[in-house]
C-alpha cells in the first residue's frame, strides 16, 4: 500500500480540482485486476459460468467474502451457497462481478487509516442505505430491484476520498456540522465547488465500473440531474435521506438530509409510505449489516 499524502486544497478546487484528486486516489487505491477481468468476461459472449468460477477461484479470500454476502439476508436463498460456483449459477454473472467490485472497495478503503470517521458506522449506514434502496425501488415497481443495491451501499465512498486526502479540511468542516448544525455536503461545496457525491461519482467512472453505478452515486444529491438512472439516483436519494433520519449510524453528517420531493414524485411515491417501507425492511437491513460486518 503506498504511503497516504494529503493535498493542498487549493489544488483541488473546481472541476480540474475533482479530476486532480480522483488521479491521486488511484495512485493509492485501486480495484484489484480480477475485477477487470470479470467484466471482460461478462462482455464476451462465448463465457460460461465455470469461466468465472475459475477467475474467481485463485483469490481464496475474495470467494470467501463473496459466499459470506451471497448466503446475506439480502439475498435469502432456501439453501446455503457452499461454492462459489453455485454462487455463479445463482446469482448470476452480473450481480456477481457488483459483488466483486464492491468487497474490493471495502477491502482498499478498510486497509487505510481513516480517522475523522468511525470505519463500522459508515459502512453500517452504507449497507442500509443499499438495502433500503432496492426496497424502494421494490416498493415502487421499479424493474431490477436488486441491481439499486450496490450504487446505494457505494453512495458515499466520495467522502473517504475526502477523508483521506483532505483530512484536516474535512475535520475542520465536521466541527462546524456538529457546532452549528450545517449540512456537510453543502460544506464541501462551498469550500471544493463539488462534493463527495461528484467524488465518488468521478473515481467509480474512473475506474470503469458500470454506467449503472457511478451515475447513481454521482447524482444522489441532485437525482434529477442523472440522464440514463434517473430512477436508481431518485431511490438512493430517498434511501440516503431516510436511513440517517433514522440516525443509522452515518459517514459523517450529522444534520437531516431533505428528501427531494421531486423524486418521489419521479417514483410515484408519497413521504408518508416510506414508514411503511421502513416497518417492512428494518430487520432485514439489520440481518444483512449484522452479517455483512460480521458481528
């Protein structure tokens, strides 16, 4: 792992700002190469499902993660997973590279010391946001319902970007949060012109990740800004917005987070169903964080 050097931030201002610092996070964190070639896989049509049990098979610790959230309570299959090539067959290829992509992200981002936020309570707020997203889009009718998991648990990974290579900046803003009860997002906007959603958004299209994903996670703030997912970028919206009303754990911010109304007018939702929403998913938000931070 190379050695972790903050940045000037006046190096980091405005859109060239955003594109200097997403170059120097990949020269500390980067998805592993198995990633890429699984979706290299997944993109030539003479693959099989024995092709990417065997991609996956030389990296035990990887297939070990992948088996722990594939027999989750997100996904509640009858009968455990005990390979990964039932894993493959099950699953199916696609979701199964998203599994990838996002156990790497945990494993880079777990492997540095990042110390204005506490490692267990945002990946707790990232999971249920995940989870409350595809219950959303479940809610609403919204086709695919499991694929609005990964851009809603990936929402926020802008914000360790930030923690990372600007951590003074970030303490000092996170003072004024809890202080004056201000909105972190806003601050990171005026003090960058962009913030960690447009970070995160960058890094995961920087990395080549699907469309599906990096738009979502860059939009979630401004969800009808998002061209191709509108759909997906409305649902984390909401999810974001409600998973830390409910003070489920956090990455940071510390003030309510508006719920763009225009996004559930998009989902053809009202404010008041997301109790119901909320009462149906609860305790399988709390079977899949308990399991996916293994306590």
């Amino acid at each position: 792992m190379a050695s972790i050097n903050t940045i000037d931030i006046d190096k980091v201002r405005g859109l060239e700002g955003l594109d200097y610092l997403v170059k120097n996070i990949d020269k500390l964190v980067t998805l592993p190469e198995i990633y890429y070639r699984l979706e290299t896989a997944i993109e030539d049509p003479t693959s099989t499902a024995d092709d990417f049990s065997r991609l996956l098979s030389v990296d035990p610790d990887l297939c070990a993660r992948l088996l722990r959230m594939a027999n989750s309570a997100f996904y509640s299959f009858p009968a455990r997973i005990e390979t990964i090539d039932r894993a493959v067959k099950t699953i199916g290829l696609r979701q199964i590279s998203e599994l990838v992509l996002v156990t790497s992200v945990i494993e880079i981002f777990n492997s540095v010391p990042i110390e204005q936020v506490n490692m267990r309570s945002f990946w707790e707020h990232s999971v249920s946001v995940g989870v409350f997203s595809r219950s959303v889009a479940q809610y609403a009718g919204l086709p695919q319902s499991e694929r609005f998991y990964i851009p809603g648990l990936l929402h926020d990974i802008g914000r360790l970007v930030l923690y990372l290579k600007l951590p003074s900046m970030m303490g000092g803003l996170i003072a004024r949060v809890k202080s004056q009860n201000l909105n972190l997002t806003v601050l990171e906007k005026e003090q960058l012109g962009y913030s960690h959603a447009d970070v995160g958004g960058s890094l995961l299209e920087y990395w080549k990740v699907p469309h599906s994903i990096y738009e979502p996670v860059n939009f979630h703030h401004d969800p009808l800004q998002a061209q191709e997912f509108t759909p997906m970028a409305c649902a984390v919206n909401i999810a974001d917005a409600w998973v830390n009303h409910q003070k489920k754990a956090g990455s940071g911010e510390d003030s309510e987070i508006p719920i763009n109304p225009d996004a559930l007018q998009l989902l053809g939702m009202q404010l008041f169903e997301l109790d119901e929403i909320w009462a149906l998913a609860k305790d399988e938000i709390t079977d899949v964080n308990r399991q996916f931070l293994n306590h």
